[in-house]
C-alpha cells in the first residue's frame, strides 16, 4: 500500500462519485440554493446542451449573492463560475488533488472523453480517499491524544 | 505471532508472550508504510503551519462577519468571546444551510444565532492523521487549533491536502 505511488497511477473514475446534480443557466440561484441544501452539498453543476457551462458553488452565494445583498432571483447565469477549471475522469488522484490546493477549489466537476460531466470532485471525498487507503493508521487514532485523568481511579 | 526475543509462536492480538512475558503490545500498533502515511501519522498541526484566525464577535452581525470572510478570502471565521474564549465557528456551509433562502432580514441578526457553537478543535500538538480523522468523520473543513481554550490558529482541509501534495510530487 503505497500511497505516493497510488495518488499518481489511480485514476479519478475510481472514486465512485455520485451523479452529479445539474442546471440551466436559467434556473435561480434560489432553486440552486433549495437543491444544495436538500441534497447537502457545496456545489451544483450548470450544463446547457449537454455541455458544461459553470458551477455554482456556496463560495458563490457568499461572495456574489449574500455579502453584496443581490437577491436570490437571480439567475444562474449572472452568477455562477463560468468555465471551471475540471479533471478528467483518467486523470490521476494526485493530480486533482494538486489542482485543488493550488486553485483553492473544492469541487471540480470531472469530464469524460466526450467532455460529458460524470460526476463532481470534492475536497471531501479526497480526504475520503486518504482516509480509506490507510484506516489502521488514521482510524486508531485515540478520539483524544491528550486525555489526561484528573483524578486516580479508586482509594 | 512470534515473539522477537525468545521465538515463541503467540496467538495473534497476544498481549505478552505466552512463554517468556515481554509485552508484545507494541507488535500490533500501526506502522506507516510509505512517506505520506509516516508523514500524517507522525508530524503534528503545527507544520503545516497553521493560519492566525479570523475571528468576530458574538454580538457582530451577519453581515458583518460575511464582509470580513469575503475580505479576508477565509471560508470561516471563529466567534470568540471574552478574553478571545471559542464560542462558535461561522462558515460558508452555514450561510447555505441557515440562512440562504430561510430568513429574511438576517443582514441584521447576530452571528451568534448561526454559528456551530463548540466546534470541533484541535491542538498543534496532535497528529495530522488525528486532525484528517476529524475532517472526515465530521465533514468539517476547518479546524481550530487551541492552547489553553484560546484559538491560536485554524487549519484547513486544504492546508493538509497541500502538505500531502508536496511530499507525493517532491
């Protein structure tokens, strides 16, 4: 189990994303809001004729909705992330773990050869990932190193 | 499970050899097996090293808070109280699932009535693994890191991610 070796020959199709959630650019930034919220996620994916035209994340409804009271109305388009930086599914881990600490994303939304989006790429399911690949390691981790009791057991 | 000073063939999980009594506990602690898992599993927070909070009063306003994450491009903000006590974290994904669309007029309203109170913390002595084991049990994506019950720093899932990929293409 080599973990270097395997962020960089495991391909991304591998994690077993789930299908992704998509809109129209013509849909709200409310509907998007609603479907995040029902379906707890951090992102949906904005696709118009089959082809990926942004995503909206909650970075998104921060920055462009909340913190400069625009109204939730608002339609897709007029707010979303517009060509997302995206992996291919054959892409390695490693690489789109890279991509995401070096552009600060936490969702890239991934590709297939035909550049139909497959599925979403969270930050999430990387640490998922790490997680899974050594869980004696990180599992056997006491809940807390520094418990410490404050009085002796019995007389 | 042989034990390493007199070859005696123990059962597995064996606390001590059966024949001569040395303590074979540490036989079955987990070892790390390449660089990036001896890395987690041995360096703690404070390498990566951890950011200064940003932090608001309990009394601020949404608003208030939300202009200092967007200002200070931080994903969440600590709400600390008397004597920089952690009361709370504010972050994005609260803006999503408490107020987006659920409140009108919550411009106004004190932070304090949308944080999660009593997040969870680290110290900047644990262990990255420890602190990877929290983000993924939990989903959270930062992590305060305190002294004495006084926030010192924050990390994020992407400061870990960073750190691990640097060792993996170095």
């Amino acid at each position: 189990m080599d973990l270097t070796k395997n962020l960089k020959i495991e391909s991304v199709c591998r994690l077993n994303m789930s299908t992704p959630v998509t809109l129209s650019p013509r849909d709200s930034v409310r509907q998007a809001v609603a479907v995040m919220q029902q379906h707890r996620i951090g992102c949906v994916v904005v696709v118009q004729d089959g082809k990926l035209a942004g995503i909206f994340t909650e970075r998104d409804l921060l920055k462009r909705i909340v913190a400069v009271g625009r109204p939730l109305s608002l339609t897709l388009a007029e707010c979303m992330t517009a060509k997302p930086v995206t992996v291919r599914s054959s892409d390695p881990i490693g690489k789109a773990m890279r991509c995401m600490t070096e552009g600060g994303y936490r969702h890239l939304p991934v590709l297939d050869e035909q550049d139909r989006v497959v599925g979403v790429l969270s930050v999430r399911r990387i640490v998922r990932y790490l997680v899974e690949h050594f869980p004696q390691t990180v599992y056997n981790q006491p809940p807390d190193p520094n418990a410490v009791q404050k009085d002796r057991d019995g007389a | 499970m042989i034990c390493p000073n007199c070859g005696h063939d123990n059962l597995p999980g064996a606390e001590e050899c059966a024949q001569c009594m040395q303590d074979l506990t540490h036989l079955d602690r987990p070892s790390a097996q390449d660089r990036i898992e001896k890395a987690l599993l041995e360096e703690p927070v404070s390498v990566l090293p951890p950011a200064r909070p940003v932090t608001v009063r309990p009394t601020e306003t949404v608003r208030q808070a939300v202009q200092t994450m967007v200002e200070n491009s931080v994903g969440a903000v600590l709400v600390v109280g008397d004597g920089g006590k952690l009361l709370g974290i504010f972050s994005e994904r609260d803006v999503l699932n408490r107020l987006a669309g659920l409140h009108d007029q919550y411009e106004e309203l004190p932070v304090s009535h949308f944080m999660t109170p009593d997040p969870e913390t680290v110290s900047a002595d644990d262990k990255l693994a420890f602190a990877l084991h929290k983000m993924d049990g939990g989903g959270y994506r930062h992590l305060p890191v305190m002294a004495d019950g006084i926030p010192q720093g924050i990390i994020s899932v992407r400061d870990i991610l960073r750190y691990v990929s640097q060792l993996c293409f170095e």
